[in-house]
C-alpha cells in the first residue's frame, strides 16, 4: 500500500460522504393538497348558497354574509397565533386537529338553526383555514427536498385552483336540487377524506424549536421578509379590488349576459389551475420572478380592461390571463417568504396568511369605495396600479441584490 492510498484511506474515514437526502413524501404533499381543496372549498361556499341559507335561518343576506367575515377576521387572528401556541407539539398532530375542526365546523353548518350557531360553525372554519395555511410552506419544506419546495407548494395550491373553479357552481347546483345543507355535508365528506388522506401519509414530524410570540416581530423585521409582506399587500389588495367588482364592469360596460360572464369566470378559475404550475416552474429558479411575471400580468389585464372593456373579446381574454398570473402569486409569494425565514418558516407562514387575509379585506372595502364613487372600472385602475407598483418593488428588490452581492477579485483571478 503507498503513500497516496494510505492518504486517501484517512481522508475517507475523516470526510465520510453525506448522508442520503430523504426522499420525498409526495403523498403526504397529495394529502395537503385534498386538505386545502376541503377547506377552501368550505370557505367559499356561503357566497353560492347564501339567499336559500338566510331564508332558511330567517335573516337578512347582508346578516348571513357575515359568516364569510368572521372566517376572514379569525384567519387572520390563528394564522400568527397557531405556530406559537402548538409549537410544542408533533406538527402532524396539529395538522390532523386542524383538518377535525374543518369537519367540525360543516357539521354544526349542516345543522345550524339560527345565526349565532352558523358564526360559531364559521369561526371554526377560520381557525383551521389561518392554522393550515401558517403551517403549510413549513411541512412542505419538510417533506420534501429543498429545491423541490415550489413544486410542491404549486401542488398543494392546485386545491385552491380546484376548488376555486368547482365550489361556487356545484354549491349553486347541489343548493337549488337538494338543500343548501347538502352541499355543507358534501363539503363535510370532502373533509373527512382529507382529515382520512393524512393520517394515513404524514409521517411524524416532531417540533423543532417551538416558536415565540416574539419571534413574529423579529421576522417581521427582518427586511427581505418586509419587503415581501408589502408586495403582498400591494398586488393582493389590488386583485381583491378588482376582481371583487369585477361584474360590475362585465354587466355596465362589456354589456355580457349571465350565460357569458359564467363563462368568462368559468375560463378564468380554469386559467388558474394551469398558473399554479407556471408559479412554480418561475419559483424553482427565482421565487421574485413567479411574483414579477404574475403581478406584470395582472397589470396588462387590468389595463386592458380598463381602456378597451367594452370589447368583449378583449375582456374575456384579459380576465382568463388574469386568472393565469393570479394563481402565479400564492406560489411566488409563499416561496420568497419561506426562504428568507427558513429557520423560523412557521412564523413565516403565519405573517404571510395574516397579511394575505389583511390585504383581502383592503382590496375588497377599498375597491367598493371606488366602485360607489368613481363607477364599475375604477377598481380595475386600482388593481393595474397597485400590481404596477408591486412589479416596481420586485425589480428594485432583484437590482439590491444584484448590486449588493459579492464580486469577484479581479487580482485574485
């Protein structure tokens, strides 16, 4: 045996080679994924069944419209709140009692009798919808290698995109032949299969630091995170404005019918399924471009309808591209604030759900405001400009950090 063997023999047991990397849990991803269609599905039912629902409980509809309200409020509330207040236990735990409150909360829907005992139903539906989403992008990261985390995240937002298309004209459907109960009891079964999906595929995932109450105001300080919590607040508050009014213009400017303007929504859910998958093809490389490309979108469509809405060739594809780059946002957005709180990613994701449910309301009572003062176009004009100034925030985020990185030396070259 020579020298250069010997050598190399201690250099083997010195530098052993890395362990494998774990393989992905692409069915537990799956199960995440059937867990976020339930829940959504569940939260925008009420806005399909909502004139039946108010006769029933014998209040008014603007009453009854309360209950999306109180899912948003207490979202908003348990997103930050839950990682804090569970860190202690087995995240897949925490998970499955999310997924119970969900068919929990249909349940007591299906036999509500009065509007107090549907608001307790809805709050129900907020903590387990502000919950899930805190948690998701973190047992995400989990479950699946790192540079794999955008495919599946895209994955998991694929149920919103499902439920998106399919919640609104099915609890229509399902309302009108059967009861608008039923459809809460179909949304209830949807949610005992995700509730069934992942208890069968999350493996134990034990709680690793348990996060502090205090840890939501360092993350938020930290500026990469800052910035993308503004970026959020700018594009989503905008979409939310105009998409929120945006029948209005369909029905006082394009001049469409019913028929037409249930097609046009119909192509822009559908848009929406492919988007998610486009988000994260741009989020692998860079998760500031699935934001860039899906915020630059909204701008041109929103422009488009706002100059040339009463064409409608010309809205219909505006509105379908628009729910393309839509569904291009969640990703991006997730992806960008998980990486720059990788060690704290719960509380991330806690941040990220409030301020997606900040910006919601934001765009919806600010885009009425205009709508009632400015008419039907006007909260297009917000949504173009607010997504404007969020493609501006993200190329001035990309030139930082462009400018800032380290050069190499010229005299060491």
């Amino acid at each position: 045996m020579d020298g250069s063997t010997i050598v190399k023999s201690a250099q083997d047991v010195a530098a052993p080679d890395p362990a494998p990397e774990a393989p992905a849990a692409w069915t537990a991803i799956g199960a995440l994924a059937l867990g976020v269609f339930a829940l959504v599905t569940s939260e925008f039912l009420p806005a399909s069944v909502l004139t039946p629902l108010a006769a029933d409980l014998g209040v008014s509809v603007g009453a009854a419209g309360q209950a999306v309200t109180a899912t948003a409020v207490i979202g908003a509330i348990a997103a930050p709140l839950t990682p804090v207040l569970t860190g202690r236990f087995d995240r897949r735990i925490v998970m499955w009692a999310l997924m119970a409150l969900l068919c929990a909360s249909n349940l007591l829907t299906v036999f509500a009798v009065n509007l107090p005992m549907l608001l307790v139903a809805r709050i129900l539906l907020g903590a387990s919808l502000g919950g899930f989403w805190s948690m998701a992008a973190a047992l995400a990261m989990r479950l699946v290698p790192a540079k794999a985390l955008p495919r599946a995240m895209s994955i998991v937002f694929t149920g919103v995109s499902v439920a998106t298309v399919s919640a609104a004209p099915v609890g229509a459907y399902v309302s009108d032949t059967l009861g608008w109960r039923a459809a809460f009891v179909i949304a209830g079964v949807v949610g005992a299969l995700a509730l069934l999906a992942q208890l069968l595929t999350l493996p134990r995932l034990a709680p690793t630091a348990p996060p502090k109450l205090r840890g939501l105001l360092q993350v938020a300080r930290r500026p990469s995170v800052a910035l993308a919590l503004i970026g959020v607040l700018l594009v989503i508050s905008g979409h939310f404005a105009g998409f929120t009014y945006v029948r209005p213009v369909l029905e006082q400017v394009t001049r469409l019918d019913v028929a037409a303007i249930s097609l046009i929504l119909l192509a822009f859910g559908v848009a929406g399924f492919f988007g998610n998958f486009a988000g994260a093809f741009l989020a692998e490389r860079d998760p500031r471009l699935a934001v860039l490309g899906g915020a630059g979108l909204v701008a041109v469509s929103a422009l488009a309808i706002v100059t040339l809405g009463a064409s409608p060739w010309v809205v219909a594809i505006a509105l379908t591209v628009w729910g393309f780059a839509f569904a291009m946002l969640p990703v991006g957005f997730q992806s960008w604030t998980t990486s720059e709180a990788a060690d704290q990613a719960e509380l991330a994701g806690g941040l990220l759900t409030s301020t997606f449910q900040v910006a919601i309301a934001m765009g919806a009572i600010f885009g009425g405001v205009l709508v009632d003062r400015l008419g039907a176009v006007s909260a297009s004009a917000y949504a173009g400009l607010a997504a404007a100034c969020g493609v501006a925030l993200v190329l001035a985020v990309r030139q930082e950090r462009r400018t800032s990185a380290p050069r190499p030396c010229e005299a060491c070259s």
